[in-house]
C-alpha cells in the first residue's frame, strides 16, 4: 500500500504507545516503590510477584498473537481491540494503586497480586494487537519508517510524562496522603491512556489485505519457526532491549558511586529521554537517505562505540549528559528501525507461505523482548553481586566500582555491537522488500510455492 499516510494517522497511531508507556513505564519506575514504602508489602515478595509475572508472559504473549491473528471484525483484525480494552486497562492501571489501607498484610498481598497480573493481562491484550497494526496501516517501508518514527516520539513523550509527572501529581492530589495521591495521580494517568487508545482506534485503518488460513495454533507456530529472518530479527530483538535495560539500569549507580551524587541522575535521564525524541525523527531522516539497514548498522555501531569509549572519559556532568543524548539518539534510532524489520517479516513470511501471522509473529519477538529484559535485568544484578556490590555504602570496593563503570558502558556497547553483526544475516533490504509487495499483488501462488523468494535470491 503506497499511499501517503496523513500526519493525523501517523499522530494517532503514536498514540497508542504513548498510553502504553504512560501505563508500563509508571509501573517499571514507581510500583516498587509504591507497594515498598507506601503500602509496606515486603520487597522479596514484590520482587519475586513481578519475576512470575514475566514469566507467565512467555505462554500469554504469544497466545494472544494467535487469538489475534484469527479476530474478524468490521473494524478489521487488530484496532477491534484497542476499542474494547481501552476503558478496562485503564481501569486496572488505576487498580494497582487502589490496596485498601483496612486490609490485612496478607489481604494486601493477594489484593496487589490479583490486581497486577490482571493489568499485566490486559497490557498484552491492547498491546500486542496494537503492535501488530504497524503491518497492516501500510506496506511501504518508507511510510512505515515515518509511522513508526511517529510512535516512537510519542512514545517517549508518554514515558517522560509518566516519569517526570507522577510524583508532583501525587503531592499535589494527595493532600498529604500517600495512597489518595498515588492513586488519584494514577487515576488522571489512566484517563488520559483510555483516551489515547480510543483516539488511536478512530483515526487509524487497516489496509493491508490479509490472506491464508490458519488451521491451528501448532502449525502458526511451526511456519514461524521455519521463517529464516524471524529468528534474525528476534535475536536482534534481544540484543537491543539487552543494551536499553543494562545501561539505564545502571545508570543509577554509576551517578551514585562513580559520580558521587545521586541527583545528578535526572540529569543523565533527561538527556536520555531528549535523545530518544530526537533519534525518533532521526531514523526517519536516515532512511531518506540510506537503506534501513546501513542506517540500523551505522547507529548500533556508534551506539557501541560510543558507549565504551565512556569507559575512558573524564567523568564530568557536562560530558556525560552530552554523550548520553547522542547515544540515546543513536539507540532510539536502531529501535525504530527494528520494529519497521519486525513488519517486513511479517511480510517476507506471508509470501513465503501464503499466510500472513501479524499477531503470532509480533507476539513472540515482544515475548523475547521481555526474555531480554528479564535476562539484562539479571545481567545487572549478578555482576554487582559478583563484584562484591554492598548496598548504600558510603564507598564501593574497587572490583564493584569497576562492574558498575562496565555495565554503564563496555557491556552495553558490546550488545549493541552484537545487534551490528546480526544485521550480516538479515536479507530484507529495501530492494527485497520492494519486490516482496511488487509480487503480492498477484491474487493467488501457486500451491508449490514456485512463485516464492528462495534464500539464494535474497540480496
């Protein structure tokens, strides 16, 4: 599909992300806090509720892809979604900030349990079919480049309110109490997500015509297995997320030890978060003049580059707040460009084997989006318990130091190094993927597939 997408859809389909991370990002910054120290749950158990809760992710996210991929509505495949689910996420949002003060600690515990896996739940049911419209808007790589450009802007746009406005609001609505603050902050949150998924339905459409059957969950699953670009872009997929959670999940540490001042960490974030905005549009500038794939290779190089040559800086504010807009500017822009690879996949795939699986394919590369935060996450912790860590010590020990300078900057840079070199294998360039839609107008392929891309062709 070559039409030109107005600014209105492209701004509208931003915002479905923009709810979301305004919705998933309070939680990964504020809930701990909130469940610690505002409702008193214990840490392990709170630690231990959210490791479930991702694990359980593995077996829900691609289900729901496949109950996705076989929705047929009026309204099409996958926006159907974002109209009956944005009001009840909105609502769980608003849930998880709502544990009766009257209960007991155990009541509190299966209250906050019930209520995050339930929101948990609902994340995935608006968000995988949300992910997977990208596909289905438009075909043209170039429109996608600005669609998802658009998203990622937006996106990060919802992340910085979330971040930046949370605790203000809760001071301000709470009226001295923190759990009427938290939760009548939380409750302006959730409006305004609802809102933005339900204006992201309305203005956008699905115009990708979808084709195939599918006979059963176990064959979707095997034809996405057999698809040779799936697996080198969900090993992107992991290499990438690995880069973002290790570096910001650092980045704590190393303004409170290496640095030596905690509040120079909102500093650092909104550098990372400016960059991210600024990288948004880049990628879409980048494109205009390079392949997607120069444009991703070159980023995730100077991504890594730059990342370890921290390691040998000057540690002062003003260069590192300077480094850290330009590398979040290089990362956002390999970001973007992943999730535009994610729909050429899709693509590649249906013509391949006559069958389009946006949800199964979406579903199961963010399923190991959320493998590689788990992992990455873990990556942080083990190295400063290896390194002999000691929590709010007025001075690390010089092996810890060491770990927490690494994982700020040489391990990232060498996972974003990793992303570099996978793109060795990817083979959907711009020229493949143009003739991938060229081919796709024809109504029917033979059953022998004999009109399908071999591996050989691919440039």
């Amino acid at each position: 599909m070559r039409a030109t997408l107005s600014v209105k859809e492209k701004v509208s389909y931003g915002l479905g992300d923009m709810a979301s991370h305004i919705g998933l990002e309070n939680v990964i910054i504020f809930l701990t806090f909130y469940y610690t120290d505002v409702v008193g749950l214990p840490a392990v158990f709170v630690g231990t509720l959210f490791l479930l809760a991702r694990m359980a992710d593995a077996i829900v996210d691609p289900a729901m892809g496949l109950i996705a991929d076989r929705t047929h509505t009026r309204w099409g495949k996958f926006r159907p979604w974002l109209l009956w689910l944005a009001v009840p996420f909105g609502i769980s949002c608003l849930l998880i900030y709502a544990v009766p003060e009257s209960l007991s600690l155990t009541g509190k515990m299966i209250y906050a349990s019930v209520t995050y896996c339930l929101m948990m739940l609902l994340y995935t049911a608006i968000n995988i079919p949300y992910c997977s419209m990208g596909a289905i808007i438009t075909s043209d790589d170039t429109q996608r480049v600005s669609l998802q450009s658009w998203r990622f802007f937006l996106a990060t746009l919802g992340g910085a309110m979330s971040t930046f406005l949370m605790i203000p609001l809760a001071e301000w609505l709470g009226g001295g109490n923190k759990l009427d603050g938290y939760f009548n902050a939380m409750a302006v949150m959730a409006s305004l997500a609802a809102v933005m998924f339900l204006l992201c339905f309305y203005n956008t459409r699905e115009r990708v015509s979808v084709k195939g059957t599918h006979e059963n969950f176990r064959a979707d699953l095997r034809d996405m297995l057999r698809n040779d670009q799936w697996r080198i872009v969900a090993l992107l997929v992991f290499f990438n997320i690995a880069f973002g959670v290790v570096r910001l999940g650092a980045m704590m540490y190393y303004v409170t030890y290496y640095l030596g001042d905690a509040s120079l960490f909102m500093w650092l974030l909104a550098a990372h978060i400016v960059g991210k905005c600024v990288g948004s549009g880049l990628a879409k500038w980048m494109t205009r003049h390079h392949s997607k794939l120069k444009a991703f290779t070159f980023s995730a190089v100077a991504c890594g580059l730059l990342s370890i040559s921290i390691l040998f800086l000057p540690a002062t504010l003003t260069l590192l707040v300077g480094m850290t807009f330009i590398v979040s500017s290089f990362y956002q822009v390999t970001t973007t460009l992943m999730w535009v690879m994610m729909s050429d996949v899709v693509d590649y795939g249906e013509y391949r084997q006559g069958k389009r699986m946006d949800g199964t394919i979406f579903s199961t590369l963010l399923a190991v989006l959320k493998m590689g935060m788990a992992v990455s996450g873990a990556i942080v912790g083990w190295t400063l318990g290896l390194s002999g860590y000691v929590a709010q010590a007025p001075q690390q020990n010089p092996a810890a130091m060491l770990a927490i300078i690494a994982l700020f900057s040489v391990i990232p840079g060498v996972l974003s190094l990793c992303s570099a070199l996978t793109m060795r294998w990817y083979r959907l360039n711009d020229d493949t993927m143009r003739q991938i839609n060229q081919h796709k107008t024809v109504a029917a392929q033979p059953a022998d597939g004999s009109n399908a891309l071999q591996p050989q062709e691919l440039s």
